[in-house]
C-alpha cells in the first residue's frame, strides 16, 4: 500500500457572496413586482400562477442585471469530460435568476456526482456563478458483500470506477471500512515493507482492524487511537522474523507493549496466503 496524503483544500481566491447595496434594492423591486403579478393573476390556476410569477421574476432579474451571465467551473481544467459532467449536474445555464441560483442547492447536485470532492458555490453578483471543486481520487477497493467497489478519500463508492481498472490500491472490507480507511492507509504509509505484505484490511467493529498478511497470519491491530503504535511493532517484528507471517495463525498486538502469537494450526511452507 502507498502512502496518502491528504491534502488541504485550497481557499477562494475571492470572498463568499458579496450581496451588495445594489442587489438588495433589486430584491425590493422584485417582491413588489411578484405581489403585482400575484394580484393580477388571481384568476388562474395555483400551477399557472407559479408558472408566470416564476417567469415574470426571471425576467424582472435579467432587466436589471441580476440574471446569471456566466457560469464558471473552477479546479476540473485538465479533465473536460468531468467539467461537462459538473455543469450538467448543477442544472443552472445563462439567464437564470440569479436570486433562484441557490448555492446549497448547486452542491449538492454536484456532490451527488459523487466524482468530485471539496465542492464550493459562490454567488459573484450581480452575474457571475462559480463552482469550485477538486477531482475525487481514488483510494481503496471495498467489498460491500457483493463485489469490489472503487472508493475515494473521503470513503465514497465512485460511480462508473471500475475495480479492474484499480486492481493496484489497497483492499478494505467490514462495515464502516469505507470511513476509516483513509487514517489506515496513510499511516501504514509510513511503513512500506509491511504495507506491501498486507492483502486485504478488515474492519471490526467499527472500531479497529485486522490486517490479514501474505503467509496466511492475520494481525489484530487495537483500537485507531493506537494504531501507529501497533503498525510499528508489526513492522520491526515481521522485519526481524519474516518467516513468521507463515508459521503463525493469529499476531494479536491489541495490548500496548505486548503481542500475543497463535501458531499456524496446519503447517505453511510457503508464503502465499
């Protein structure tokens, strides 16, 4: 397994949402204008009344500048076909109201995707939409009882991944594996020989893990507080004995200071799992 690092997502490079002086008084202008047209139309339908106030508020919007002009997707440059993806999902096109281009609304069509991470809105009035957000990466093939699924670093499936395509990351099972796995790969990172020796992680009670080693041994790693703790006695064990991962059944090291080993019920005489 190589090593992760979870990068920070990088800030704005312009403040949230300046509502200015300017776009209060439009807002003004528009709710007399809605009463306006909610009288006038009166004799309609709900449906019909909602239709045309909806209509007549856009277009209100675009008289006075408040219209969306453009729509910016910022941080998916190098992947055209991911930006196409995003700006389909947030459902907002030129000469909408701004006023309806709500920000929670747009995130969370976005995430919904579920191929892309760190997803910002911000409203730049009176015209502008931005949509900031990073490409989803990678980090574990889980098994969710049925079949490998890819899972980024923020432990969600990706939609259209293909686990063969990922045959190389690190392998995750057990409920609530998906959540913790990022904090396991990345400090078993920091001790490469063992990640290589490892073939699949399972999770225990939403608490811990088991690390079950090439050679058939299975490591009862302790609660994630103790983790980094743990990995490094694994580490210098299986370093100083490498034979042992084929001798032994069980390396329980869930008390700190001590490993308790279970010898291999039926002898191994070679190193595959």
């Amino acid at each position: 397994m190589s090593k992760v690092r979870r990068h920070a997502a990088p800030e704005p490079s312009f403040a949230d949402e300046d509502v200015s002086v300017a776009s209060v008084v439009f807002g003004l202008v528009m709710i007399v204008a809605l009463i306006v047209a909610a009288a006038a139309l009166m004799g309609g339908s709900l449906s019909q009344m909602e239709s045309r106030m909806a209509n007549t508020t856009d277009a209100i919007a675009r008289s006075v500048g408040v219209g969306v002009s453009t729509v910016r997707v910022v941080g998916l440059e190098r992947d055209p076909v991911l930006e196409a993806d995003v700006r389909s999902a947030a459902m907002i096109e030129p000469g909408e109201n701004m006023f309806r281009a709500d920000p929670h609304v747009i995130r969370a069509r976005v995430e919904a995707t579920r191929k892309v991470v760190n997803v910002r809105v911000h409203r730049l009035w009176p015209d502008q939409v931005v949509i900031m957000a990073d490409p989803a990466k990678p980090l574990a093939l889980f098994n969710n009882g049925e079949a490998w699924a890819v899972i980024d670093v923020l432990g969600r499936e990706m939609a259209g991944a293909s686990s063969a395509d990922h045959a190389h990351l690190p392998r995750i099972t057990g409920a609530s594996a998906p959540e913790a796995a990022f904090d396991l790969i990345a400090s078993l990172g920091a001790f490469p020989a063992l990640s290589d020796t490892v073939i699949y992680a399972e999770r225990v009670a939403q608490r811990r893990w088991d690390l079950h080693l090439r050679g058939g041994a299975v490591a009862m790693l302790p609660r994630d507080a103790s983790l980094d703790r743990a990995l490094n006695d694994l580490s210098v064990l299986t370093a100083e004995m490498p034979a042992l991962t084929v001798r032994t059944e069980r390396l329980d090291l869930r008390s700190a200071g001590q490993i308790y080993i279970a010898p291999a019920s039926v002898p191994r005489s070679d190193g595959s799992a």
